[in-house]
C-alpha cells in the first residue's frame, strides 16, 4: 500500500531543486500532483467505508430483516424485530437498567472528574504525583480490574464485606443481589471514568490563562462564584467534550459487566449492550440484535439532545 | 482559616488518591499472599506472608505467555495500519486544499460518532463470511483505520503555519516529501500520542477479541484472563490477582513513561505541573 503511493513521489520532488541561476523559475509555485492527495485519502477511506459507514448502514437494514448467522439469504421481516424486542420483558429490563446505569454514572463521573481536576489543580508541591495516581483508573486494564473489583465486592472474604464486618453491619452479596448488582458495577464505572473525566477537564483548565485568575481575584470573584461564572464558560468545548465522552462510556460499558456479573442476576444488570450482544451471539437472533443496537443509537442521541439542553439551560 | 482550608484539601485528595489507587494496592497485596490464606488474612494491609508462586500458576494456567504475544503481534500490528492509513489522510485534511475534502472531514467527524456496538454484528458477519474469524487478520483488519486518530491528528498538523508549508513547496517538495520531511517531524508529538492511545485501546479490548479469537492459541490477554476467571479457577484469587497484574503491568507502565506526552497530546494542550 505503501509502495504505491510513494513511487510517483521521488521524480517530482527531486527534479525541481533549487539551482544558482534558475531560481526564479524555482520559486514559482509547481503544480502538484492531484492525484497524490487522493492516493492519501484512498486507505483511510477504504477502512471507513468498509469498517463504519457500510456495517453501520447494514446495522440499520439488518434491523428489518430475518438474519440467519451463517450466511445465507436474508428474509424481510418488516417492524417484527422491534415489534420482538420491544415486547420482550428481558429487553425492557435491559433499556431500564441502561438509563438507571447512565444516571449512576454519567453525572457522578463528570461532577468527581472536575472536582478532582480542581483539587489537584490546587496543589502546588506533589502535583505530578498527585496526577499520575488519580490518571491510573483510566489506563488500567478493564478486565483485570473487573477481576479484582469482584475479589473486593465477593460476599465472601472480600474486602468490602470485612470492612462492613467491622463496622458491624452484615455482610452484602454485592453481585449476587438482584438489588444491589447494578449499583456494584456502576460504582466501577464511576472509578473509571471520572479518571477519564478529570484527565479532560485538567487539560482545559490548563488553558485558562493566568491573567484570567488575577482578574477575579481583583474583582474579588472567588470559590463557586468564579467556577460557575468564569471558568466553567471558559471551559464550555471542554465540557461538551467531557460530556459525550462519559455518555459514550456509560451506555457502552461492556467489560465490567461482563466479567463482573454477566448481566445477572435475574437480568438485574442486563444493559441495552449486553443485551443485544446475548440476542446476536448467544441467541444467534441477529436482527433482534440488530434492531436492539438501532434502539441503543436512538437512546443515545436523545441523552445528547437532554444533555444539550440541560448544559445550555445551566449555562444562562 | 487558611490552615483548615488547606488540611481539608489534603484530607479529599488523600481520600480520592486512595480510592483510585486501592484496587491495584489489594490486587497486589492479593497476587502476593499465599493462595489458601486469602480468605483468611482480613483486611490486614499486608500479606501473612509472600508466595511469589501465584503469578506462576497464573502465567501458566492462564496461558498468559502466549497471550502476551498474540497481544502485542496484534496490538502492533493495528498501530502499523493504523499509522499509515491516519497520517496521511489527517495531512491531506488538514493541510490540501481540494474539492470534496469538507466532504470527508464531515465523514471522519461523523463516524466518529457512531458507537462500536452499532457496526459490531454487520463486521463480524463480514468478518466470518470472508473467513477471516479466528485469525489475526480478523483481530486486526476492522481497525486498519481510525476516524479519531485521523480528526486527533488533523487538529494537530492544522497548527502547522501554512508559510511554513508553501515554502516546502517553493522548495519543490512533492505532498510525500513535504509530509515526511516537514509535517510529521512538527505532528511527532501528537502522533506519539495517538500511538499510546491506540496501544491502550486495542491492548485493553475486550469485546471484538471475545468474538473472533475462538481458539485458546489466539486469545489476547484480557481474553485469556477472562477465560481463565470463567473457568473452575473462579475462587483462586490470588492466582487471578497475580494474572490481572500480569495484564496490567505493561499499559500501566507505558502510561507512566508517556503520561506528559499522552495528555497533552490527547488534548492538545500543555499540561502544568
């Protein structure tokens, strides 16, 4: 891929060197290759025609149709997928347990991620070290802290349930309750991604200029005042950016719970994702699927447009 | 005043450094301890005592040693397409003028915005209709090109003055010399970036390597730990912690050395401290 578009390369760029006596001629602007730029595009366009835009098309055709998994001819099946899936009480379970895992998570990350920015933006000596701990959420592997946040939440012998032994309380079966197992994965969630909020919000506030601070601080515009007025509408792209990012995260939380609980008990932590992903690969019912993550695009867009409105509503 | 100000600003940040670093503090303690006392050692802060044979028993029963390899060969492998496919399509819309390149940019943005779940069934029929399900070439094709890493690395080359680039071209640079010689050297520190990022993304994946690596020989090492939790090893948790040590180490480490580099160039500004 490669080779192709560098052989057209070396004659044009080597023939026009600038000499000693030529050098009007050299300074006037050559004509490029066209063609080159369009060889640049090619590869990227290939694998985003072919990897997005196509499958994302065929997500959406694929809804309509009986889709058998292994190949093979593909039968019109009109609104039955959504008419299934929606009628389906497991399905249900699962867009209400995504909304509840959104409202756990969403809000708590971003409002964790900008107080933590501003704490450890407060910080004089220590900082970096202060900033590296708090990133380390973000990095980590999902599935191996999957694995270890269900050592620290098992009912027996975790470190969770010893503590609550301590303070004399019983001990909670954390994954093991219908009650209490999407509330477990959530608290993960929210471990991990206020990391990746703080990370966004640290960065913006970071391009706050200092003349910015002398001027409230000669105005006498301190604490929340200055937050809500100045820094926050400063920050507004930082925001809307943090903004998307843990509302991607949340609604596409796969691994912990995968690991963690499966979706169980009972379907108690069942998430419009999981949910899809059990009717495609486990039921092999891929327009169900299919038909449940168009769903999940329409959830998605309309907590984008609530947050919108909330976010220039709050902004006033 | 000041003075309590100022300790209940250490108490918060002891806590949040606490609550974010714990999880990796008890999977080490974990890994650390004696397989039958697990159970048995409270919330003591440190292991009764060290038994380094846990991360052995993981190495081997979790076949992590092969999938360390089939992690990084993949890993490597999506970064190399990745890298070739981004930086010269991020050049071209950020730095040519030429018709229909809005177009494409409003293409890149929006694909952006589409969540991985959506083209998930349709790639992966694709994938297994074309052969391609348990192989690497199935692990790693679907990510041959980033619609982020083209839009992150477009930011960065836009910052490039264009006096800059037009004497490249008085100069009677080709596109190609002008983007090897000039824009890359300027766009290292963005495309490092972009590098680590990728790294952690696809060394970290979960969810496309569970549906395509079928055969233990090609399981990643989240797949192969998940494999190995779901097994009758459940309740061996020191085994586990040590596995999800093993996996986690070397993110955790490219994070470390790259952490300066990887914000700023994430996003796109300086970070202070």
């Amino acid at each position: 891929m490669t080779t192709t578009t560098t052989q057209p390369q070396p004659r044009t760029a080597a023939a026009p060197r600038p000499g000693g006596p030529e050098t009007a001629a050299a300074r006037k602007p050559r004509g490029r290759s066209r063609l080159v730029p369009v060889i640049f595009l090619l590869p990227a366009g290939l694998g985003i025609t072919v990897f997005v835009i196509a499958p994302a098309l065929l997500s959406l055709v694929a809804s309509f149709f009986k889709v058998p998994l292994a190949g093979g001819r593909w039968q019109w099946a009109g609104l039955s997928n959504f008419t299934r899936v929606l009628g389906d009480p497991a399905v249900l379970q699962s867009i209400g347990n995504t909304l509840a895992y959104s409202a756990m998570t969403i809000v708590p990350s971003l409002v964790i991620g900008l107080s933590l920015a501003l704490l450890a933006n407060s910080v004089g000596r220590g900082r970096p070290l202060v900033r590296t701990a708090l990133f380390l959420p973000m990095t980590a592997n999902l599935v191996a802290m999957a694995v270890v946040f269900r050592w620290l939440f098992a009912f027996q012998g975790g470190f969770v349930n010893q503590l609550l032994g301590i303070a004399g309380i019983g001990a909670v079966n954390w994954l093991g309750d219908p009650n209490t197992s999407l509330l477990t994965v959530a608290l993960v969630g929210v471990w991990r991604s206020a990391s990746f909020s703080m990370m966004i919000f640290f960065a913006g506030l970071a391009t706050i200029p200092g003349t910015i601070h002398e001027a409230t601080k000669a105005e006498g515009i301190r604490g929340y005042t200055k937050l809500t007025r100045v820094i926050l509408p400063m920050m507004k792209p930082t925001v809307v950016f943090a903004t998307v990012l843990a509302v991607l995260s949340s609604v596409q939380a796969f691994d912990t719970i995968n690991v963690m609980t499966q979706g169980g008990p009972q379907g108690s932590s069942e998430t419009l994702l999981t949910m899809s992903w059990k009717l495609g690969f486990s039921y092999f019912d891929l327009g169900a699927a299919s038909a449940l993550s168009f769903l999940l695009l329409v959830v998605l867009v309309g907590i984008g447009l609530v947050q919108r409105r909330l976010l220039s509503g709050g902004s006033k | 005043m000041i003075h309590i100000v100022r300790s209940l600003r250490w108490t918060l940040i002891a806590l949040a450094v606490s609550i974010s670093l714990f999880p990796f503090y008890w999977m080490l303690r974990t890994a650390l301890a004696p397989a039958d006392q697990v159970f048995f050692n409270g919330i003591s802060p440190l292991p009764s005592s060290i038994d380094w044979s846990n991360f052995a028993r993981a190495w081997e029963k979790a076949h992590l040693g092969n999938a360390i390899v089939d992690g990084l060969v993949m890993t490597l492998s999506i970064l190399v397409l990745q890298l070739v496919t981004c930086i010269p399509a991020a050049y071209v819309l950020a730095k040519v003028k030429m018709r229909g390149s809005g177009f494409a940019l409003a293409v890149v943005i929006g694909c952006l915005l589409v969540p991985a779940q959506v083209t998930l069934i349709p790639t992966f029929i694709g994938i297994n209709a074309a052969g391609l399900a348990n192989s690497l070439p199935g692990l790693v094709l679907p990510f041959m090109t980033s619609a982020f890493g083209i839009f992150l690395l477009r930011q960065q080359m836009m910052s490039i003055p264009d006096s800059l680039m037009e004497a490249a071209r008085t100069d009677g640079l080709g596109h190609f010399r002008t983007l090897w010689n000039v824009v890359i050297p300027i766009a290292g520190p963005g495309i490092a970036a972009f590098s680590v990022f990728s790294v952690f993304t696809h060394w970290n994946d979960y969810m496309w390597p569970l549906l395509i690596a079928r055969s233990p020989s090609l399981a990643t090492p989240p797949l192969s730990l998940a494999i190995f939790q779901q097994g009758d090893i459940g309740f061996d948790y020191s085994a586990l912690a040590a596995g999800a040590a093993i996996v986690t180490a070397p993110v955790v480490i490219l994070f470390l050395v790259a952490q300066k580099r990887f914000v700023q160039g994430m996003s796109g500004s300086e970070i202070p401290g």
